[in-house]
C-alpha cells in the first residue's frame, strides 16, 4: 500500500525557510507515513523552486493568494491524509509520530501542533500560551499550527477558501471544536513579524482582525488592512 500522508507547503519566495521545513519532516519518511511533498507557490522569483526541485517535491506554480495555494495543492495530493504546513514552520522531532497515533485512532477528527515559536523572548512564551489555549477551548488554531485532517473529512467540509486571509479559522470553524484536537508534537514557526512590530502590538493587531472577521467583516477587506 502506498504511504497515506500528501504534505502541502504554500510558498512565496520561502528559500530563506523551505529547506529547514523540508529536513524537518525526515521522521516522517523514516516511520513511512509520506506519499508525497507537493510546494503549492504564488509566484516566486527566488531559490523556491530549485529548492523544492532539488527534494523531489511536487511543484505547483499559478495559483495566487494562500487559500488558493491550499486548495490546488489538495485538489493535486493523492494521499488519504493531508498535512497543510506553512513554509516557515518546522516541526519537532516526534511529529511524526504523533501525526502517526492520531491518523490510526481519531479518523474522525482533523489535528494541529503545538504553537512554539523560535524565539527566546519571554514574550515568546506568553504567546503561545494564548495561542495554544485559543486552540483548545475554542478549536481555533492558526495556519502556522499546520492541519492534519483526512481527505474524506478535508472532501467533507468544503476544503479551504479561495480568500485572502482568515482561511485557516473558516476551515477550523468548518470542522468545530469537537472534531479538531492539538497534538503534543511542535511547530515550531517563524517570530520574524512579531520581533519586527512588537509582540504585544502585533498580538492584538491580529486579535482585533480575528474578532473583526468573527463579527462578519470580510476577509477581502481584513487582508488589506493586514498588509
């Protein structure tokens, strides 16, 4: 039987983070678990696509927004399972395993990592705590989180939206919180923006969007002021 896990990697010009993402799904390989790697871009002028060439990766060019980048590489993935990753999240060691548990005993349900970021800043830590209880009491974890979810549940509840931003929470509303859990293993993903703009200030800057989208206000119109 074929390995049951498509993994796939939403890129734009991701060369600074790509091949650090990719060495760390090596477990994933060693326990058998991945069909394929498929790099879903939004139009690259960097190292992208060698890098991903030069893995072996799947490689799709054309599609423009993450949503969108999503969804065509779900619509390409063969696998029964489906691991959406952010090009600039890695995962820890054991994710493999854990991804492994979870696809044989909670069919049912879709997953997510544990939020870390890599960073040593003590607001780092405050942080993810509240990212991480979000993702449990409200079943509402973010895209740099990763989706683990089967193609019978993914094919289920519509897949990912073709939007600009807010397309991780429309599929994490779409599954629930009874149908979505958050596994022991990291993903462990970039605090570049955070380090940039000020954690706190960019903590409730994406809150305030968060709370703004939950209330109605469409994503076309959050992506700008996102930008």
């Amino acid at each position: 039987m074929p390995a049951p896990l498509s993994i796939i990697i939403p890129t734009l010009n991701a060369a600074s983070d790509l091949p650090e993402c990719l060495q760390a799904l090596m477990p994933g390989l060693e326990l058998g678990l991945i069909r394929e790697v498929i790099v879903s871009d939004g139009g690259s002028d960097d190292a992208t696509p060698r890098i991903a060439g030069d893995t072996g990766a799947t490689w799709i060019a054309g599609a423009s927004g993450r949503g969108a980048q999503l969804a065509a590489g779900a619509d390409t993935a063969r696998g029964d399972w489906l691991l959406f990753l952010h090009a600039d999240t890695y995962l820890s060691p054991d994710w493999a395993e854990r991804a492994a548990h979870h696809m044989e005993r909670r069919a049912e349900s879709a997953a997510a990592f544990t939020l870390r970021y890599r960073s040593d800043d003590r607001a780092a830590r405050w942080l993810e705590a509240r990212a991480n209880r979000r993702a449990r009491m409200f079943g509402l974890p973010y895209g740099d989180q990763g989706l683990l979810i089967s193609r019978k549940l993914y094919d289920a509840v519509g897949g990912f939206a073709d939007v600009p931003l807010m397309e991780d929470v429309m599929i994490a509303r779409a599954l629930g919180k009874k149908r979505l859990v958050l596994l022991s293993a990291d993903a462990r993903t970039s605090a570049e923006k955070y380090e940039r703009d000020g954690w706190r200030k960019r903590a409730w800057s994406n809150a305030f969007l968060l709370t703004r989208f939950l209330l109605g206000t469409k994503p076309e119109i959050l992506a700008k002021a996102y930008r």
